[in-house]
C-alpha cells in the first residue's frame, strides 16, 4: 500500500511547470482549430465562382484574401525594364514572378503577378486596351523585409519583397493592399503561370500530443516521488 504525501519544494517546483505545459498543449489545440479552419476557408474561396472584384472589400485584405475574382481594367505600362519579384528554380530554370499593375474601372490599381518567367524568357507584353482577368486576390498589406531578404533594386527591376509604396512610385500611382494573382489562360499571365500553392502545414496536433504527454509524465513522476509506502517495518 501507498500513501501520497506531497513535500512543499517538489510541489512548488511541478506546480508552474504543470501549468506551463498544459498551457502550451491548449494553446496548440487552439491553433489547430485556427490553421483547419484557414486552410478550409482558402480551399473554398479559391475553387469557388469567380467574385467581381468591384463587390469585394479591398480595404479588408483579410477578408478577401485567396478570392477567386474577375476584374476588368488596363494594364499600366511603363519604360524600363520588366519587374520581378522574387527567386524560384522551376524544372531547371531560374526566374521570378513576373510583376505588373492594372487600374480597374473605379480608378484604383492593384499590383498583378502575372507568373513564373525564367530569366533568359523575354517577358510577355501587356494585353492593350480593357481585358478581363481571372485570378486569385492575395493579401499583401504585410509585407516587410526580414533580416534575410536582400534590398530591392527597382532600377534593375528586381524585387525581393513587395514594397507596395515603392512600386506604387514604380507605377506612378498608389497600390490597394491586395493584389492580383493570374491563373492560367488569364490576359497577361505568363506561359507558366499556375493557380496558387496552398501550403500551410498543419503539424500542430504533434505539439499538443508533445505538450500534453510531457505534462503527463511530469504528473506521474511527481505523483510516484509524493507517495511512500505504508506497510514498512519500524
């Protein structure tokens, strides 16, 4: 037979480790629920029918992000050379996105990915007059330069990180938060244009097996160190 005894100092020390880790474990529960509910939401709004991006909230990029949407407007054309955006090795190929902008019919401009394009691919010219274009709204309103990221070199055209404000000066005019990213077969997508990755993984139920089980072992060890047995001989 054994009898439990908790000592202070062995308690005091288990106590805020106990609660640490049964609050790191719910805090995993909850971005669980989060990260399944955001992937379910982007998966419907990205195979859904096409929104007018005219009725969406483009003040609100989080409520609009991963739209699927159809705009109409003109592409922005000006001199020098094509922008890029980033860095990607696609079957071999070094290259970037292909940036563009275009002001729909209330007069604002949204900034365009256009697509993948290898760097030794003469970029596509902008589609002349009004066009009609299919594509999925992303939210770029967060946009910052991390420690890793080198400086954009606008004057070559080349852009590791969107800097909405200075590719509005690019343009020469100010960009929405949001912008515009082509699916296949859109006016102005590039050859190699394709539809969005998805790719948000959701490995947050390991943690909360990791952070519950550790909390659980912290339990059984300190239970097995409180008790003594019962039945000893003086």
């Amino acid at each position: 037979m054994r009898r439990f005894r908790p000592r202070l100092l062995p308690t005091l020390a288990v106590l805020p480790a106990l609660v640490l880790l049964l609050g790191l474990g719910t805090w995993q529960v909850q971005r669980m629920h989060w990260k399944t509910d955001l992937i379910a939401t982007i998966e419907a709004r990205t195979s859904s029918e096409p929104v007018p991006l005219l009725d969406l909230p483009l003040d609100d990029p989080a409520a609009v992000a991963w739209q699927r949407t159809q705009a109409v407007g003109r592409f922005v054309t000006v001199p020098g050379p094509a922008d890029h955006y980033g860095v990607e090795n696609r079957d071999g190929q070094l290259g970037g996105r292909l940036l563009g902008a275009v002001t729909i019919e209330d007069g604002r401009t949204l900034l365009v990915d256009r697509g993948f394009l290898a760097d030794a691919a003469a970029p596509p010219p902008e589609p002349a007059g009004q066009v009609e274009l299919d594509a999925i709204v992303r939210d770029r309103s967060e946009e910052r330069q991390t420690w890793f990221m080198p400086d954009n070199d606008p004057a070559s055209g080349r852009w590791f990180w969107l800097d909405l404000a200075a590719l509005g000066g690019r343009f020469d005019r100010p960009l929405e938060p949001v912008a515009l990213q082509l699916l296949p077969g859109s006016p102005g997508a590039t050859p190699e244009a394709a539809p969005p990755k998805i790719d948000l993984p959701n490995n947050h139920l390991g943690y909360v097996i990791t952070w519950y089980g550790l909390a659980f072992a912290l339990l059984l060890v300190y239970l097995a160190f409180s008790s003594e047995r019962t039945d000893r001989t003086p």
